[in-house]
C-alpha cells in the first residue's frame, strides 16, 4: 500500500476533479461548468465552512411588554428561519452602543429590547435567545459595538444607568468621552475606555455559554483632532513622536490586544472576531484600523470579516476586486478570513455604485453569485451576511429564496 499512494497522489493532483477532503484524503469532486451571470457554480462545500448572519440592534426582537413565554415564541421564529435557509452561526448584538441586550451590572438595557434605555425587563431576554439557538443548532457570538455611546448627540437622551452620563456629570474633564455631530462615543485612546469595555465582555463571558465575541468596524468615529486631543497633547509633551494618525492606530492595536487577550484568559476556545470595512484605505486613514496586522499577527483575533457590502457593477468598489485584495494579504495560517456579504442592499438602489445604481434591483441572484465566487477562493472559509431582517423583508423574499436552494446543494 505504501508504494501504490504516491501514484495515486500524484495522478490525484494532476487531475481537477480531484480534491483533498475535511477527513484528510482524497475524494472526487462535483464536475462543473463555468460560471455565468445567472447560473452560479455549486461547489462543495468544507464542512468547517462558517455561514454567519448578523442579528442587529435593529433585528432584535423587543421584549418590551412581554411575557417570557410570548418572547420565546418569537425567538424560536426568528432561530427557525435562520436554520431554515442554511446558515450555522449567528452574531448577535450584545452591546450595540453603551448599553446591553442581556442583564447586565455595568450597563443598562438597550431600548430596543426594553422599549427605553435603562428599563427594567422581567426576564433576560438573552438567556432565552440562547435557547432559541440552542434548539435550532445555531452557534452564538456575543457582538459588540466598543465605543458608540449615542447615535444622537444630546446627553440629556443618555440614561442615568448608563456609566457614559457619570463621565459627562462629572464633568468628562479628561476628555473620556467625545461628542460630535455623528454621536457621542468612548474616546478610543482613553485607557480607562479600554478597561470599562473589556470588563462588559468579561461580563458577559462569565454568565453566557457563548461560542465568541464579535466587534465590527466602528474604532475611531471621527479623524477631527477634537476627539483624542487631551491625550494627544499629553503624549507629545512628554516626548512621543509618532504622527496623530500612527499614535491612533497604536491606541486601536492596544485596545484590540488587550480586548483579544481578555477573551481568551476566560476562556481560550472562544473565537474573536472582527469585521472591519471592506475598504483598506477607509480602515487605516479613518477608522485606524491595522487589517494588516490582525490578519497576519497571532494575537489580535481569529477571524477577520470584511464587509464586502458591495455589488459586482459597482464602479469604485466592485465585489470581486475587494475579494481578491483582501485574499492577496499576508494571513497567519491560524486565522481565517470569512467574507461579509450585504443583504440590506437587496431590492435598493445602491447610491454610490455609479452605473450599478440599479445592479440590487435589477438581479435577484446576487449573493449567490457572491457566495459562489468565495467559495471559489481557497483563502476564504465561510461568509457572514447582513442582516437578519432582511431575509425576511418581501423586496429581498426572491434574494433570499435563492440563496436557502443555494446551500442546499
């Protein structure tokens, strides 16, 4: 047998049917065609391949004047549908801004479970959501927002359980928090920002058997000077040299490290992730944030999702280019890349796409046609879409049909 298996081998690699499997050897595989605009490839699919929807804060469901049982019954709908079209894995909001989607000791809850920020809930709503995913086989992830306070920027709006409105009473002479036109956030160089935000996810880590925790892109809100200037200010005079621009993405890495190593002290199985933008010049001059770095470093997390929100027309972004360059960085074998693919777009205009404006309109076939070209590069290992209340959103119903046949192949 010994000398039958080079043979087999090498015949195995010459020819394209043949493909290494999840167990280790070698099977043949699916014969297809080429790929054409409406008729996508079915490939087969890794059994480790990750198939994510995003369940924001503006997807929960509002426990808001409900019994325990009336909730369940809706989480058990929402779990239902997901399993339904094919995915495994949900990221689901924890923390959407300084606030919480379970009970919580540091932060009041949100008011899009509670119905008002800081309102009392007769039971934990995550507790039941996790028994909805419990019972429909679908992976949790804890998702985070680490620095949004307010998608308003009226402190009179914030809670007083919220901590953001001890910093502002008091007087937020450190420049903790900032408040701009866009909202009010965490200052991200403030190091005490850091530890209130690692403390929540240790929080949460403590009383939930959860499979990860996730935060996406929302780092720096502003590039305006006026967010950081205090610590800037202080850093200078006491020597430092880097540019504004370096010293913030040095503030986001510690904050990433920190928040990475954290998670894994509680508990070294879990996964961390991050979706950034899918734009590497947004991520570094605007938001700072090293994808570079936390793609091919141990250290800063797991998994990295671009949000690679955009359609294969579009002018300036188009979906196939953004693949590529992503798949083209250097990536540290122990970390996964997993595209992020955008649904909320179905059945819109797509504003900025240029001669694409129509291209979600137009096609009821798109995310198909994406998925197909991820799993046709090896580098990726699975996609994660946003968001879940469009798969159920009549406009995007056709969309959405096509992607459950889709991975039911």
């Amino acid at each position: 047998m010994k000398k039958i298996f080079p043979l087999f081998l090498i015949i195995c690699l010459l020819l394209s049917s043949c493909q290494l499997s999840n167990q280790g050897g070698f099977v043949l595989a699916e014969t297809t065609t080429a790929s054409t605009a409406t008729e996508p490839v079915f490939r087969p699919v890794k059994q480790t391949e990750m198939r994510a929807i995003w369940i924001s804060c503006y997807d929960h469901i509002s426990a808001q004047g409900k019994s325990e049982k009336e909730y369940k019954a809706e989480t058990d709908g929402m779990f239902r549908t997901i399993k339904d079209v094919g995915f495994n894995t949900a990221f689901v909001h924890m923390r959407a801004f300084s606030d919480a989607f379970y009970k919580s000791e540091i932060y009041p809850y949100s008011s899009y479970i509670a119905g008002k920020e800081g309102a009392d809930l007769p039971f934990d709503p995550f507790e039941v959501i996790l028994e909805s995913a419990e019972k429909y086989g679908i992976s949790v992830h804890g998702w985070i927002n680490p620095f949004r306070i307010s998608s308003k920027n009226d402190p009179s709006l914030i809670s007083d359980s919220n901590p953001a409105k001890t910093i502002l009473e008091n007087g937020n002479s450190d420049g903790e928090i900032a408040i701009l036109p866009s909202g009010i956030y965490y200052n991200p160089s403030h190091t005490e920002n850091h530890r209130r935000i690692i403390d929540g996810v240790r929080e949460i880590i403590s009383k939930y058997d959860i499979d990860g925790i996730h935060i996406d892109d929302y780092f720096y809100p502003s590039t305006d000077d006026a967010v950081d200037e205090i610590q800037y200010s202080q850093y200078t005079s006491q020597g430092g040299s880097l540019p504004l621009e370096e010293w913030r993405m040095t503030n986001v890495n510690a904050f990433v490290s920190g928040l990475y190593s954290a998670v894994k002290s509680e508990n070294k199985n879990l996964v961390f992730s991050i979706s950034p933008a899918a734009q590497l010049d947004k991520n570094y001059k605007e938001l700072y944030a090293d994808c570079r770095l936390w793609l091919s470093q141990k250290g800063y997390a797991d998994m990295i999702i671009p949000q690679i929100y955009f359609g294969f027309e579009h002018e300036t972004n188009a979906f196939d280019s953004l693949l590529l360059k992503w798949s083209n960085l250097e990536k540290h074998s122990d970390i996964r890349l997993v595209c992020g693919l955008g649904a909320y777009k179905c059945g819109f205009e797509d504003e900025y796409a240029g001669t694409g404006i129509n291209e979600w309109i137009d096609n009821s076939d798109l995310l198909v046609r994406q998925l197909d070209a991820v799993r046709s590069n090896s580098n990726y290992s699975g996609f994660a879409v946003y968001s879940y209340r469009d798969l159920i959103r009549a406009d995007c119903s056709e969309e959405t049909e096509n992607l459950k046949n889709y991975l039911k192949n």
